[in-house]
C-alpha cells in the first residue's frame, strides 16, 4: 500500500496533525522520529535543516577573504546541512525516500520561510537528481484539529505554491550574496592594516541600522532653542478656565519648530502676557460631535509594537510569546501575518468566537463579548472583512479555544489581541469638541475640550482609556469646559509666559523601529497608508524581530530601557558605506523595493531570474567600490578627544581606522595613536578619552582573535623605550612581574572586604581582586597571604559588587558570561569561595530536573564517603522485602534494584568499566556531560558529543530522553 509523507516544520505542529486526522483516518502508531498509519507517515523539521551554500570550487573561506577572490556569485547553490540538526534531516530524508511513500505533502508553516524549509528538504532528498514525487501544499492559518481536517481537504498544487517558492530561493539566495560579499568586502577593507575587523552587513540588517544611525546623527547635530508660550486663565460667570495663546494667521514655513501657538524672544511673550492681563475678553466658540474609531486588527508588527509601548516585551519576545499561543494552546491564529483584515467569509466564525468568549471564564473579557452578541455588533464591515487585504495569512485573532495555564506574560497578550478583537465590532467613541477662542485684542487665546459622550469601544478598555483624550495636554485639549454665555464678555485674570526648549527627535524604541522598518523609513503615522506601504517594508512581519537581534548581537546597537542607541561600530560601518558610496545597503527605501519585488515574484508578476540579475549587480558593484577605493581616509563626521596626547599633550583627533595626535596648535602630531578597532571591537569616543586620561580601560568585552574567538580583556596605554612614544596593549591580568619586582603597593579604593583566608582587607589590584597581604605593602613589605581572584573569569568580567558579595556571603550571584577554553561554549555558574582547596571555584546551579525515586539514600551514602556499591548494598535489604497485596501499597513498593552491566569500551572510556545499573549509568553520564558543559546553550535537552560522546551515541548529538535507550545498548 502507497503512503503519503507530511513534512511539517516544528515537533508540535506533527503532533498536532496527528490528533486531528486520527479520528478520519485512523489510529497512528508512534516511532522515534515519526507517525505512520496506514495512510499517512507524519513527521517534522525542527526549523531550517538545511542552508545554501556555495559549491566548493566558487567558495572562499575566511582565513582568504581578500579582494581577489571577490566577488563569489556562483552559477548555483549546493546545499548543506545544519550542523545540530543533521540527526534530524536524516530521519526526515530516510521517510521520503522510502519506496512505499508515493507523495509528499508540505505542511510547514504558511509563508515563504515555510515554503523554503521544505523545498530545501525535498531537494537534499533528492541529490543530483530530483526526488521526483508529487507535492502537495497545506496551508493552515490555525491550528485547531478542524481546522486542520479542512486543509487536508483543501491541499494547494504545486503550481499555486510555484511564485511562493520562487520568492523563498530568491529571498535566501539574495541575502547570501549580498551578506557573504559585503561582509568579506568590508572585512577585507577594513582589515588592510592587519588583523582581522569582522564588519558584518546584510541586505535588510545595514539598512535596518541606517534607520537607527540617521536618528542618532539628528540628535547629536540638534541645537536647542528657547521658545516661549503664554498661559493665561479666563474667569467666566460659571467659572474658570484656561487658554494658550495663538497667532490665527500662522501658516506652516521652512522652519519646522515653528509652530502658532510660540514665540521666539523673551521679550515678545512678557509684552503679549501684559497686553492681556487684567483686561476683558470677547468669546467665540464652536462645539461640533466627532467619532473615533477603533483600531485595525493586528498584524504581527503592530502587535510587536503595542506589546512593547504597553509591556515593554521586545519583538522578539512578543513573536515568541505569539506563536507559542498558536503552537501551544491553539488559542490565537496564525502569528507570521501582515495582514489586519479577515476573510469575507469568516463572519460565523467571528460569531463562534465572540460566543466562546461569552461563555469563558474570564470575567474581564465576558461581558464585552455578551454586549456584542446582544446588540448584535457581529456583523459585515469592509474594515474588518475584506479578501482584498488578507495575504497568506489573516489577521491575529483569538482560536475558538479558550486557554488555560498561561503564563502571566502569554495571559497579558492573549488579552491584547482579544480586546482589539472585539473593540473592532463595537461602535466608534464618540465625542463633542469645543474650540473657544477669548480673543483681548489683538491677541487671541485657544481652549480646547473634548468631551466623551459614549465610550463604544473605549468601553472594553476600561475607565482609564474611556478618560483618555487624543493630545491631551492641560490648558490645551481634554477639559470639560465651563460654560460661557452667548455675548458674556470674560476676565483675564492671569497671563504669564512659559519658557521652554525645543527637543531633538526621540530615539527608536523597539515599537518605533519596527513601525520605521514596516513603512520603509518613511515616516507614516496614518494607520490605512501605512498598510499599503507594508509591501515595500524593510523585512517581513516574521523577520522584523529577528533583524533586530541580530543588529543587538553584532553590538551595533544597543538597549537603554526601551531606547535602542547605535554604537561606535554602526558609525563606523555607515561612514564606510557613505564614503563608499554604496548606497543601496545604505537606504531604506531602496532595500523596501527589493522586498515590494520579492512580493511581485510570490503573485507570479515578476520573474525569479530578472530579480536575481538585479541582486548579482548590485553585488557587483558593491564589491567594485570598497576595492577600487585608493584614498587613505573615507571622509566624515569624526570626533575630537577632550584627552590630550599621553605623549606630547597636543590634541588627539578621530579618523576613519585611528585616534591620532595631531600636535599643539601651530606644531604637528608627535606620531602617537591606537586603532579605532582593536580586535575588532570599535572604540566608544567616551572610552577613547577615559583611555588616554587613565591610561587603562577595561575590562571591556567583544574583542575577537585572529581565530574568530571572542574574548574580553583590559586595555592600557604603555611607554614603549625603543619607540619613544606610548603604545596600546591588551592586559590579561597577569600581575606577577610586579609582585615579584617587590614593588611597594598603594591601594586607592574602598575595601571590598574580609580576605576568607586571613581577615585582612580585600582590594582591587591590577587585574585582580587581592588581599592586602598579599602584595608588598608599606605596612608588610613581605606577603603573608596568598588570597588572589582574577577581574575576568574566562571572559567572565567579575565587578566589585560581586566580589563583595563573595566576600561576605561566600558565593557571587550566577553569572552567565564564562566560556568554557576547551569547548568555547558559554556557561552560567556561581565563583565561591572553597575552604579545602584555598581558592575561588565554580558552583554551578543544581539540576532542573528532580532526582529519581531512590536516588536519596545513594546520595546520602555517598556524602557519606561510601562507595555506590556499598550504597546500593545498604539500599537492597528494603528492596527485597516482600511487597505488601493491597494495590495502593504495592504500587509505593520501591523497585528491585537493577543488577550491574559491564559497560561496552566506548562507554567504559566514559565512565568507567565497573559494572553498573542503567540508572546508575544514566547518572554517571549526566555527570560527565556538566562536567565538560556539553549541553547545547539554545537547547539544554540536546547533548553534543565530544570524541568520547560520538563513539557511544554513535552520531553527533542526542536527546536527554534518548540517553536510557542508546546507554542501553552499551552495556552487559
């Protein structure tokens, strides 16, 4: 009997169409990587398995970046696999090759990345010639089980997928191209003086930092000005109420901080204020109703963007806390969508949806969704349903499954796309608006009030939005006003002006970036005419996050609160680009039309090999710039040191590669300077001053070895005598010359305590943390003491509150930056202090997971200095007691201890060759991989193996779970 195999991206998506096609199709049985039925194999990725390569004779690799191999655009992409996942790929690419699966049927997620993942599965498969079975494609925008029955009876062709698959392989082939040529050709620029500057650029990333770097160059370039407004109160028969003073015949000019309602002197605003004051006013004014609409569904961005106004969650956090509402509790749809609008035919649904709300047992939700179903709010709008506006996905609503055992984090979002849910059904807020003008002529005063009339929709936000008006400001919009009769004239009696400053445009926040990324960097605040902007977007609404923690994790950006402020580093990579002149991985807009063409390509209205020949010239050219330059700075905005020269004291400047002196006034430079980017990490100005004003700095983190290997270090400025001026060093914290010189030592700081070995007092010293006693002191010129901590801890940089903290408490907070040297993988553990062994060690966190039934008294014999034989003696007189007849008695009954194995040789290497239990040996194991930090950091259920590691799992990685079974084999 022929099989069909369905290919899905994630474990939870199998699982989940496993339980939705067992009532229809019957009963599936469960393998190790698989389900199998007698129609039906299911199995699943686990994201992207397999990624483009170039074939080996057109490649480069790293250590032969220069110009003369660039630029690499070879004729086709061999592909190759993804290291951590190759266990996996071959267990999906063993099921389709199997002879009786006949049909394959792609149901990775519902977008291009989907679409790419199984199109690049399917071609490995294949190897040089194609697999050759018919697909199929099924499209599910949610992940109820009905949900997913109706897309296995609505499968797509491979025809209709067919413009989708050629925008996935252009997508992926063209951020290659232009990520592996521009990172080697600004790389191989940047590193012509020596070493090695990895400057990394990407197709949408660099643009995405043009963004942030135009923002901060406008802040560091604005010049405040002064400005005042005049703030008077009017005394009416029913009261008072305020006003600001305006010039009705402003009209908008070329200054763009002009605005009606200022004046630019002093003098000017107290003149207007004592015209005024004390004098009577006639009133004018004009009241008219207004309504206020609720806002659109949302798409991914926007969600990204009101999750981090309202939460502060990043985008990345809010896709994550997304999908696992989608994946997990099946109580949203499909997050990865830029669209806000339903399909026409889903108003039923929308009907369900308020109907399983009603009934739910959220009470802050209920009865809003009760006032909709009973003033029967569900009904057809444009706004909401329009199959015009629903791309692959529609917008993110909530499932007809209510969830349960959410986290307080998920719970906060389910309730934001459940309230703009239903806020798009109910009717709009409406309000009056009054415009008073008191006019003491010449002069004429504004007062605004907005009043709310009936919440509609505001209702379901509750009390504090219902009282929130657009703009609102005192004196300006908001107030309820008091009443001023017809012909009443009014008394002014206050008038004074307000000075104040105008202010720099505010930086990026996450929401703001992403709203900048979605409109292409044009600044759009019209909610309709952004969403026809989202075709030329930088990105999509499913990348937008991840580009932005890519730019965080290359540090050309950071995170202040919720502000995102570029580093030196992005300066530096957009003043080569500029001076370049390439402009393309510079400008917004420009990268927003390769997306709007990637688009095109995906509804079948441009072709797959035009957009590439696009891509290839562009790289091209990109290439040619950065080798063809010849002149030995790139012009820009550089900085000059408030530090004078260590050497001359003349002034320090900025260029593009180096801080140099350039002399005294009216002298020339001594010849001192110091890269701008010693290995590879970009010097701050602020840390280039605090460098040449203390002569050290540090320790600092991001610097990379010729290698590629990140490491953190301490950096100072030293005398060189055979050159006669100061040079910069890296300084690892090595202190013995100095000890051993006997140098007199003189602290300068606070202690930070009492040293654990001799009670004497704690200091900074160098690079490390030492007791008083420890170093040649006025008091003791002999050391006494041996007490001595390093600053940084394989990269770890330990800061004084952390050694006080040790000091006093025996052990530092867990600290998550030590690298391993031997596997270069990150760690997190405690520094304590150890007693026997007279120094600083490691603890590390105890286990997650919770010690098996019996493990204590193995423990507690253990501790006790036993032998795990001896613990296992003491242990089986219990287990050998009979066991009680009663069920309940009989199932608290503890094992039989499982009798010793002899381990295989491979397994003995591991831990050891006595004879031992499964369990024992499961233990033994787990202590190894801690021991030597093998668990994967992004995924601790998944071991890598080392050499000892491969020869017992016989691959190159393995589950947590698979550990019993594969240990199993290896022994008796």
């Amino acid at each position: 009997m022929t099989k069909t195999l369905v290919i899905a991206e994630k474990p939870s998506v199998a699982q989940d169409i496993v339980r939705a096609l067992t009532p229809v199709a019957g009963k599936f049985d469960k393998h190790d990587d698989h389900f199998e039925n007698d129609r039906y194999v299911v199995t699943s990725a686990v994201g992207h398995l397999v990624e483009i390569q170039a074939p080996e004779e057109f490649d480069v690799k790293r250590g032969k970046w220069s110009f003369a191999h660039l630029p690499v655009i070879p004729p086709y992409f061999d592909l190759k696999p993804v290291d951590k996942t190759k266990s996996r790929l071959n267990a999906v690419v063993k099921q389709a090759k199997r002879k009786d699966v006949t049909e394959l049927i792609n149901a990775c997620d519902a977008g291009r990345e989907g679409e790419l993942i199984f199109r690049l599965i399917e071609q490995y498969a294949g190897g040089a010639k194609p697999l050759g079975k018919p697909v199929k494609r099924l499209w599910l925008q949610s992940m109820t089980p009905q949900a997913i029955r109706d897309g296995f009876n609505a499968l797509r062709t491979e025809q209709q997928m067919a413009g989708l698959a050629s925008a996935a392989r252009s997508r992926s082939e063209a951020d290659w191209l232009v990520g592996i040529n521009g990172t080697r050709a600004m790389t191989a620029f940047n590193s012509r003086d020596g070493g090695f500057f990895l400057t990394t650029v990407g197709r949408v990333q660099t643009p995405t930092l043009s963004l942030v770097v135009e923002r901060e160059e406008k802040i560091r370039k604005f010049v405040s000005r002064d400005y005042w407004e005049i703030h008077a109160t009017f005394g009416a028969e029913a009261g008072e109420y305020p006003a600001k003073w305006f010039d009705p015949k402003w009209k908008k000019s070329e200054d763009a901080e002009a605005r009606a309602d200022r004046v630019w002197s002093a003098a000017e605003a107290q003149s207007i204020a004592n015209a005024v004051r004390g004098k009577q006013a006639t009133v004018t004014e004009e009241s008219k109703p207004t309504t206020q609409a609720s806002p659109l569904l949302f798409d991914l961005t926007s969600l990204q963007r009101e999750a981090n106004g309202k939460f502060g969650f990043s985008a990345k956090t809010t896709l994550a806390l997304a999908q696992s509402l989608y994946e997990r509790h099946k109580a949203l749809t499909y997050p990865r969508t830029d669209s806000r609008a339903l399909p026409e035919d889903y108003l039923p649904v929308a009907k369900q949806t308020f109907e399983m709300l009603a009934d739910s047992g959220m009470r802050h939700l209920a009865p809003h969704a009760l006032t909709a179903l009973n003033n029967n709010y569900v009904r057809p709008s444009k706004r909401i349903f329009d199959n015009s506006k629903v791309s692959d996905h529609f917008a993110i609503i909530p499932t007809l499954q209510a969830p349960s055992g959410l986290s307080e984090a998920e719970q906060k979002l389910y309730d934001l796309v459940v309230r703009r849910f239903m806020a798009v059904f109910f009717p709009s807020a409406e309000y009056t608006v009054t415009t008073r003008i008191s006019t003491v002529a010449p002069h004429s005063f504004k007062t605004e009030g907005k009043v709310l009339v009936k919440p509609g929709w505001l209702a379901i936000y509750g009390k504090e939005a219902a009282d929130e008006v657009e703009g609102g400001k005192e004196g300006d919009k908001g107030q309820n006003l008091v009443p001023v009769k017809p012909g009443e004239m009014v008394n002014t009696l206050a008038a004074d002006p307000k000075g104040l400053k105008t202010k720099p445009p505010a930086r990026y926040s996450e929401a703001t970036l992403l709203g900048a990324m979605e409109s292409a960097g044009k600044q759009i605040d019209d909610e309709e005419l952004r969403s026809a902007m989202q075709e030329k977007g930088l990105g999509t609404p499913a990348t937008r996050a991840a580009i932005i923690e890519g730019l965080l994790t290359e540090k050309y950006m950071l995170r202040e609160g919720r502000e995102i402020i570029p580093t030196a580093k992005a300066f530096q990579l957009m003043t080569l680009l500029r001076g370049l002149e390439v402009e393309e991985l510079c400008r917004a807009d420009l990268t927003g039309e390769w997306e709007f063409k990637l688009s095109q390509m995906e509804k079948g209205l441009l072709s797959r090999e035009a957009f590439m020949q696009q891509i290839a010239a562009m790289t091209e050219r990109m290439v040619k710039k950065a080798k063809e330059y010849d002149r030995d700075t790139i012009p820009g905005d550089y900085a000059t040191l408030e530090s004078p020269c260590p050497n001359c004291g003349g002034v320090v400047k900025e260029n593009y590669r180096r801080f140099a002196c350039v002399g005294k006034a009216g002298s020339e430079g001594c010849g001192f300077s110091f890269g701008k980017s010693p290995a590879g990490r970009t010097f701050e100005t602020a840390e280039a001053n605090a460098l040449l004003r203390d002569k050290k700095i540090g320790p600092l983190e991001g610097f990379r070895s010729k290698a590629g290997w990140p490491f953190t270090s301490e950096i100072v400025i030293k005398y060189d005598d055979e050159a006669h001026n100061y040079k910069l060093e890296f300084d690892f914290g090595d202190d013995k010359k100095g000890e051993e010189s006997g140098e007199i030592v003189e602290f300068e700081d606070a202690s930070l305590g009492a040293c654990p070995i001799c009670g004497s007092e704690v200091h900074e010293h160098g690079s490390n943390y030492v007791c008083s006693k420890a170093v040649p002191t006025a008091a003791q010129p002999t050391p006494s003491c041996t007490f001595k901590s390093g600053k940084i801890i394989l990269q770890q940089p330990v800061e004084r509150e952390q050694m006080t903290k040790l000091l006093a408490t025996g052990k530092t907070d867990l600290l998550d930056k030590f690298v391993s040297m031997r596997t270069r993988r990150a760690f997190k553990a405690h520094l304590a202090w150890d007693k026997e062994a007279g120094k600083v060690n490691f603890e590390f966190a105890p286990s997650k997971f919770p010690p098996r039934p019996g493990a204590a008294a193995k423990t507690i014999a253990a501790k006790a200095g036993k032998t795990s034989a001896a613990a296992k003696k003491a242990a089986k007189p219990a287990a050998a007691k009979k066991a009680p007849a009663t069920k309940t008695a009989a199932a608290k009954a503890p094992r039989k201890a499982a009798a010793g194995k002899a381990p295989s040789a491979a397994l003995a290497a591991v831990i050891g060759a006595e004879p031992v239990a499964r369990p024992e040996a499961v233990k033994k194991m787990w202590e190894y991989i801690k021991a030597h930090n093998l668990q994967d950091p992004k995924d601790k259920r998944t071991i890598v193996a080392d050499d000892k590691l491969r020869a017992v799992f016989g691959k190159d990685s393995a589950g947590m779970f698979e550990l019993a079974g594969i240990l199993g084999n290896h022994l008796g």
